[in-house]
C-alpha cells in the first residue's frame, strides 16, 4: 500500500519537473508512452489466459460425456455437460469418499501435530531464557538442511518397525516433519512481537505460564496460527512421494496417489481421461478456495519464511 | 515465572518439538548412515560392507545418467524460472487492479498440487488426446501428433519443464514483486528526472537493488529442482531407458520397489550432501543480508 502512495508521488512529482520544463517531449514519445500503457495491459491479460488455460481445460474436459473425453482428437469444449465422469470418480475402487477422507485426514492430523508442537515451542524460545535457546532453533530448523526425500529410505524402516506405515498418523508424522522448520520459525517470531505489557499484566494478576499462554498469547498469535494451519494443509493435501512410499495399500491411498495410480489401471483399459480430470479437479478446488479465501495470510507466509 | 524456574519451564514447553525432531530426523539420519554401510533389505539379513554400495554408485552407469540429468534439468530451468519470474514481476510490481489480478492469477498454480498439475500436463501433452498436439496441428505447427513422452528424452526434459514453469513461476514472481516493492520512491524518481529509460533504470537501479533477493530465490528454486520427483514419476516415468530418472526418483526405485534399502541409503545420502552444500551456501547469504 505504502509502494502505492510512494508511485503516486512519484509520479506526481514527475509530472510537475516535466510541466517545469514545459514538456520537450515529442507528440510520438508521448503517443508511444500511452501505447506502453495498453501494451502492459494486453501482456497482463495474455499472462491470465495462459496461466487459466489448463486449469479451464481440465475443469471442461471433466464435464464430457463418457464417449467425448474418449475422443480422438480431443474436443476443446464439451458438446454437453455431463457428470458421468464424476459419477465413474465416485465408485472407482474403493470410492472417492476413501480417498477424500484419508487426504483430509492426514491434512487434518498434520495441523494438530504442527500447532501442538510448534505453538509451546514458539512460546519457550520467544518468551523464555532457555539455556542453549539458539542451538535448540537450529537443531528444530535441521528439516531445512536434511531434505525429507533423503530420508525416507530410513523413515520406511522406522515406520514399518513400528507399524506406522498405511497409516494416516504415520503419514501425518512425515508431513509434520516437512512443515516443522517453516512452522516454527512463524512461531518464534510471533510470540517475540507480543507487547511485553500484556504478559506482565496477566502475571501480576497470578497467572501461572500455562494460563498466560492460553488468555494471553494464544488471542495474540491468531494470524500465525492461520498461517502454520494453511500451510500444513496445503503440504499435506498436495504431497506425493512421502505418501507414495507409507501408503501401499490401496485403501490407503490419498487423493494424488489414487489419481496417478487411475493414469495406468481402469476397468475400459486405457486411462480414463475424463474421470482423471475430474480428481484434478476436486483435488485443486479446496487449494484454490483456501487461496482466495486467506491470500493474505499466504502472501505473508510465503513472504517470511519461503525464503529465510 | 522469568526468574530461576523459567529456564525450566521454558525447556519443558520445548521438549515435544525436540523429542519430535530427534525421532523422526536426527534418528533417521544417523539410522541412514548405518544402513548406507550394509547390505540391507527387509527380506534377508543385513551385511556389513563398509563403503561397498559408494563404490557400487561409483560405477553405476544409472547413477551418473541420473546425477547428470537432475543437473541438467536444474540448469535449464532455474534460469528460466528466474528470467521470467523476475519480467512478470516488474510487469505486475505497479498495485493497479488489473496487474494485482494477473499476480494473483500468475501464483495460482504454486497453490495447487505437484501431483495434480503433473496430471493434468500429462493429459495435456498425450499424444491421441492431449489438447497441446490438438492445437499444434490446428495453428498447422505440426502436420501429425508429436510423441512427448516416452520416445525422446530431450523432448520429455523440455515438455516437464514447459509444465514447471506455469507451476511455479508465480513463487518466484511473488518474491520479487516484494522486493521491487521495497525499493525507496525517490531512487526511481531521480533517476526519471535524470532522463533514464526504462531499461536503464531496471538495470541500475531495479536489478541491483534486489541482486539479493534473485540469489536466494534461485538458490530456493535450484534446491527444489535438485530433488524433483512427481514430475517425472508422473509424466515421464523415467523413460525412455530410465534416461529422465531424476536423482529422487532413482532413491525411490532402489528402496521401494527393488527393497535394496542399504544402497537406497547410500545415494540419499550423496544427495544430502549435495543438498547440504546448496543449502550452507543459502543460510550464509541470508546471515550477509541480515546484516
């Protein structure tokens, strides 16, 4: 916003020194200024439409008949809207409801575990002396430097010696892992821009930490613990390698994994692209509507910790 | 609370994050090494074999193939991903409606799933039914369908790397915009007195101010390029002769379906290392612009 004040001076102020010289400029470089202007606004909307184009497509194509996503060449549009594809989605192996369930599950069990861990966690290193705080940060930020896909060989073993594989607790403990640096680091520095006033206050009227946490703190760290909750899902909703290797039972599977396993195995023979088409949908829909409901605090996220 | 028993206290709040780390990455770290040592699989008894599977890497032709593929692939994305993040950024960095809405847009795919968007590229560039060899011989580009996966591993690497790019040119784009953003008006403002161009001004003054940001995000990105995976399992699965198998996805074949986990250790751990390297190089210049 501030960024937008700031072009607005300055281009204020460029237009005074410009009338202060009495404008020397050309009638063509002022018409090709202005022709900048629609050229900007016509490579906008070429961006839009290349960047919308598959995803229109794949929405489309979901809603073909049975036959017409079958087509060779394929239609660009669908002669008739039809569900037939989602109907086929609905009942494919174990049905889509198995599936939605086991990615919300996981989805939902990696929130908990990120906000059980990393909300006292932020707490201890963003309020508390605790000796050797620093080393303790690096050691929670380690996920950074060692990249899960490294580990997964080992976390196999672990899993299926503790029979933590084709679980959905098992999946969520990788997924948590993943999330753990990016959630902390929000964490801390949430925690540190609390005004110490408040805290004093809750303390002098005998609360002990527990109670200041919950009565203080939590309402404080809303937005962070939004973020944390956003991010968790997203990772865990859209993962695919961690999952592929944990869930090997068809039972188990989650969305993305349901989806590229339907690429090469339908009852026709070939892949069934239609209904393909229809899990990339309903796999998207709640990514996008998370999107456009909290870009703010995606932004934010994105803008802090994607890259410290 | 803050006086002795707080450090105490503070340590207890902690301890679940830490427990946590340590059993599900310190342990499997440590765990990996170990098994990186032995011949190992869940069917028979482990063998202690010292270096035995670094040297079976050393002269595993599939090895090298995969090392330098996942380099080649780093190599030609990143600077695209770069290049184009960074003119959509300075195309879009003014907030008017239109161009906050093209950012908007521009960062949707990076939302959705790696998976997903592979499938959905993957139908795209099928050769009978996809819609990019459809309009390819409508705009009459092409007189007949063009086999992207499978027969070619050039043509493949350039068909994943056209569906990275729409998803994840927006990450970059976002960062940037950021930055450009954080740029003090009256730099700009002095330098349009001064009668400089617009490219001039992108040169001087855009590009240096925000030389840092680029550097790390091309680390970021080059870091995720290094461990890709969904792609080309999806898309290409490794063909044609496991040409396009990715370092990822070379872990994955050795340990899941082949089960040979001692060996799958050992070249996780040389991408550790390799990652490890990138990653050192990331956290030092994050430290210089903090400083």
């Amino acid at each position: 916003m501030s960024a937008e004040r700031e072009m607005r001076m300055s281009t204020g102020y460029f237009a005074s020194a410009r009338a202060m010289e009495g404008d020397r400029r050309g009638f063509v470089e002022r018409l090709l200024d202005g022709r900048a202007k629609y050229l900007v606004g016509a490579a906008c909307i070429a961006l839009c439409t290349v960047m919308l184009l598959p995803l229109l497509a794949s929405v489309l194509a979901s809603l073909k008949s049975t036959a017409e996503a079958a087509a060779v060449p394929p239609t660009y549009f669908p002669h008739g809207l039809s569900l037939d594809s989602y109907h086929r989605l609905w009942n494919f192996q174990a049905g889509l409801l198995t599936y939605l369930g086991n990615s919300a599950g996981a989805a939902l069990l990696t929130i908990l575990f990120c906000l059980g861990l990393t909300i006292p966690a932020g707490y201890a290193l963003g309020r508390f002396p605790v000796p050797g705080k620093e080393f303790f940060f690096l050691v929670l930020l380690l996920g950074l430097i060692i990249p899960y896909q490294a580990l997964l060989t080992p976390l196999f073993f672990l899993f299926v010696q503790l029979k933590l594989h084709n679980s959905l607790v098992g999946l969520a403990i990788v997924h948590t892992a993943i999330q753990l640096p990016f959630s902390i680091y929000i964490m801390r520095n949430a925690f540190e821009a609390v005004p110490r006033e408040l805290e004093e206050a809750a303390v002098i009227d005998g609360c002990n930490s527990w109670q200041v946490l919950v009565r203080v703190f939590l309402p404080a760290i809303v937005p962070a613990i939004i973020t944390v909750s956003l991010f968790a899902f997203i990772t865990s909703w859209n993962e695919f390698l961690a999952a592929l290797v944990i869930m090997n039972k068809d039972t188990s599977f989650t969305l993305p994994l349901i989806l590229a396993a339907a690429r090469q195995q339908t009852s026709i023979g070939g892949t069934d692209w239609g209904m393909l088409q229809a899990g990339i949908t309903i796999s998207v829909i709640p990514c996008i509507a998370f999107y456009l409901l909290l870009q703010k605090y995606y932004v934010a996220g994105f803008l802090n910790g994607a890259v410290k | 609370m803050h006086s002795t028993s707080g450090r105490y206290v503070g340590l207890l709040y902690l301890a679940p994050a830490l427990a946590f780390v340590s059993a599900f990455t310190v342990y499997p770290f440590l765990q990996m090494i170990w098994m990186s040592l032995h011949n190992w699989s869940l069917i028979s008894a482990k063998k202690y074999i010292g270096l035995g599977n670094f040297v079976k890497a050393w002269n595993d032709p599939q090895f090298w193939t995969s090392l330098g593929f996942t380099f080649r692939y780093t190599l030609y994305i990143t600077p695209i991903l770069m290049i184009l993040g960074f003119l959509i950024a300075l195309l879009t960095a003014t907030n008017t409606p239109l161009r906050k809405f093209t950012r908007g847009v521009v960062f949707a795919p990076v939302v959705i799933g790696l998976g997903a968007s592979s499938l959905l590229w993957y139908w795209l560039f099928s050769y009978d039914f996809g819609l990019i060899n459809r309009s390819l011989i409508d705009l009459g580009i092409v007189s007949k369908p063009v086999l992207w996966f499978g027969a070619d591993a050039d043509v493949s690497l350039w068909a994943v790397i056209a569906s990275i790019v729409w998803k994840v040119v927006g990450f970059g784009t976002i960062l940037f915009v950021a930055a450009i953003q954080a740029i003090p008006g009256e730099i700009n403002e002095a330098t349009m007195v001064d009668g400089a161009s617009y490219w001039q001004r992108v040169r001087r003054i855009t590009l240096p101010l925000t030389a840092k940001t680029i550097l790390l995000v091309t680390l970021v990105s080059a870091i995720g390029s290094l461990l890709a995976f969904d792609q080309f399992y999806i898309m290409t699965a490794g063909q044609p002769h496991n040409q396009t198998t990715t370092a990822v996805l070379l872990i994955y074949l050795n340990s899941f379906p082949y089960l040979k986990l001692g060996y799958g250790s050992a070249l996780s751990l040389i991408l550790a290392a390799i990652i490890l390297t990138c990653t050192i190089f990331q956290i030092v210049l994050t430290r210089r612009s903090h400083g």
